[in-house]
C-alpha cells in the first residue's frame, strides 16, 4: 500500500506539472479558441493543480477493495456524486469568490482520499497502512507497475481517443464541438458503469486463475463481460433512439442537437461492443494477460482517428462518415478482446474446473 501510495502521489504530480505547462498547446491543438479555450483553461487549471487526490481516492479505493470491502468505497464515490451535484451549481453559477465547476471536483477527491485513508490507518482495515516503519523495495514497485503500466495504456488509449476525435471535430465550429462532446459524454459515462462489473472480474478471475481454475475464470470473464454488454448496449440504443433526451439536458440550439443526434445514431448501437470489450479487459487485468486488450485498444484508436481522418479527408463524407469510423473501431475492439480469449494467452499450465 505504501509503494502504491508514493506511486500515486509522483504521478499526481507529474499530471499538475504537464496540464499547467502544456495544457494551452493541447487545447489550442483540439482546436479551443476564444471563450472556449478560456474556460477549457480555467476548469483544467483548477482540476489538474488537485491532480494527486484524483489519484489517490482512486489507488487507496483499489487498496480498500482488494481486502474485501466494496462498502466503503462504494459509499464514498456515491457521497463524493452527492457532493459534487450539490455544489456544482453553485460554483458554475458563482458563489463568492468561487466561480468553477471544477472546485467541486477537488473538494470530492480530496475528501474522498482523507476518508479512504484514515480507514486504512485505523484499526478497522484487514491490513493497516504504515507511514514510516517500512523501508522502500525496488520488488513492490515492480510487481505493481508491471500490471499497472500496462494497464494504464487501456486509459491512455481511450483518453488519446477522445482527444485526437475532438481535434477532428474542431475544424467544423464551436457548434460541432458542443454536439460531439455531449453526445460522446453519454460514450464517456459507459466507462464508470462498466468498472463496477470489472472491479468484480479482475477479483473473481485472479482468484481463480490462481487457483488453477481455468475454465471457471473463462466462464466469470464472459458472464460479467455479457452483463456490461447488455447495459451498455440498452443505453447506446436508448440513446440511438431518443436522442434528445440526453442531448436536450445540455443544450436547445439546433446545430448542437444535430451534430449530436448524427452521432448518436450512428455510435450508438455499438455500445455494447464497447462494454464487451471492456469488461473482457479488466477479466484480461485479473488474468495477467493485458497484451492483446492492448492490440485492440490501439486497433480501435487506429481505426477511430487514422480511419476517420482518412475518411473525412478522401471521400469528403464530413462528420457522419467520421462518427462511422468511431462506431467501427468500437466493433473491431470487441471483436479482437473476444477472439483473444478463445485463445490460449489465459492458460497457465492447467485446465481444471
């Protein structure tokens, strides 16, 4: 836990450094001028100078987590919503001094990671965290950041996706930008849902592969990755069908709904994939196996911006023929994340059930 937390708190640090730093080259390159790229700059400002407690709710909720207690984790992120709804209104609005969204995203993170960690401290906690009476080993840093490295390519990869699609986008308008950006949230918010099934996959199939039950661990991975898929994909098609719903909680201009309803009836039928593969991945975390959700999480980034760009620029389709390259990418990562575990990459010497 200790390891974890320096880990936590350097890569805080070094997220603060690059957002302060390079943040108004990123957002000019995603295509923020004027207003726009001012209040881009004011949320980002605020939110990445707390980047550490982001990071730390989230390392000490995993630590939490993996000594059996789901409760406490649960209750603070569902508190830290609570919090955050009450207050954003208030700060997006003003409020004193305060006139930011993003305060009341610290404020959450912050509490959050102060909660977390004096459980960890007390005497409650199945394993308690010590400050000071252990000495520093180059084998725990190994053992979490050769899973851990990996896996944080799968966020780097969906992140840099959003990104590089926005830079795409920003060429037609603020107008265009709105639109794709709400309908993409709906995209964005699958995410959340999905880790719910997956903090259960990577436990449930470590603990089996561990215990050479191989076929067992299979059977959860699909089980879990079949319930993702089917919330996902209820709500992609939800969102396919009644756009508005969702696009009319943010905005009213035409042009906005538009682009946004464009996209979501071309992307999203294909949530599904997105959660399938999704959750295959995390069962992929549980297993050790992270290579080829990996192949396909650069595979759906190939396809969605290398092919979208391709597309836009050869065959002039404009935005549509962009967001169809975004719903293939999504078909294709499923399809890659699914034939891996039809493969052998999970067999570890046994084939007991």
């Amino acid at each position: 836990m200790l390891h974890a937390v320096l880990i936590a708190c350097v890569m805080g640090m070094l997220f603060t450094t690059g957002a302060l730093w390079g943040g108004p080259i990123l957002y000019r390159a995603m295509g923020g001028t004027g207003e726009a790229l001012a209040a881009a700059l004011a949320y980002s400002n605020i939110v990445f100078a707390g980047a550490i407690s982001f990071w730390l709710l989230n390392t000490l909720a995993s630590v939490v987590r993996g000594t059996g207690n789901m409760l406490l984790p649960a209750a603070v992120v569902i508190g830290g919503g609570a919090l955050t709804l009450c207050l954003s209104p208030a700060l997006i609005f003003g409020w004193g001094p305060l006139r930011c969204p993003g305060v009341a995203l610290l404020i959450y993170y912050t509490l959050g990671s102060v909660v977390l960690l004096a459980y960890l401290r007390s005497g409650r906690s199945l394993v308690r965290l010590t400050l000071f009476e252990m000495r520093w080993q180059r084998a725990l840093f190994w053992e979490i950041l050769r899973v851990g490295l990996p896996g944080s390519l799968n966020t780097v990869f969906t992140n840099l996706n959003v990104v590089l699609l926005t830079s795409l986008v920003g060429p037609f308008g603020t107008f265009a930008l709105a639109g794709y950006g709400i309908g993409a949230r709906l995209e964005y918010l699958q995410i959340p849902l999905v880790f719910g099934f997956g903090s259960a996959l990577v436990t449930m199939v470590g603990t089996n592969i561990g215990a050479g039950r191989l076929a067992r661990a299979r059977r959860v991975a699909w089980v879990g990755a079949g319930l993702a898929a089917a919330v996902t994909g209820s709500i992609g098609l939800f969102g396919a069908c009644f756009p508005h719903l969702w696009l009319g909680l943010f905005s009213t201009n035409p042009d906005v709904l538009a682009v946004g309803t464009t996209y979501l009836k071309i992307v999203g039928p294909t949530y599904g994939c997105f959660g399938l593969g999704l959750a295959l991945y995390f069962a992929s975390q549980g297993a050790g196996r992270l290579l080829w959700p990996l192949l396909a999480g650069g595979a759906r980034l190939a396809i969605a911006a290398g092919g979208g760009w391709i597309a836009m620029r050869w065959y002039a389709g404009g935005l549509p023929t962009l967001f169809a390259a975004i719903a293939v990418a999504l078909i294709v990562y499923a399809m890659i994340v699914a034939r891996s575990m039809q493969a052998d990459v999970w067999r570890a010497g046994t084939t007991s059930t």
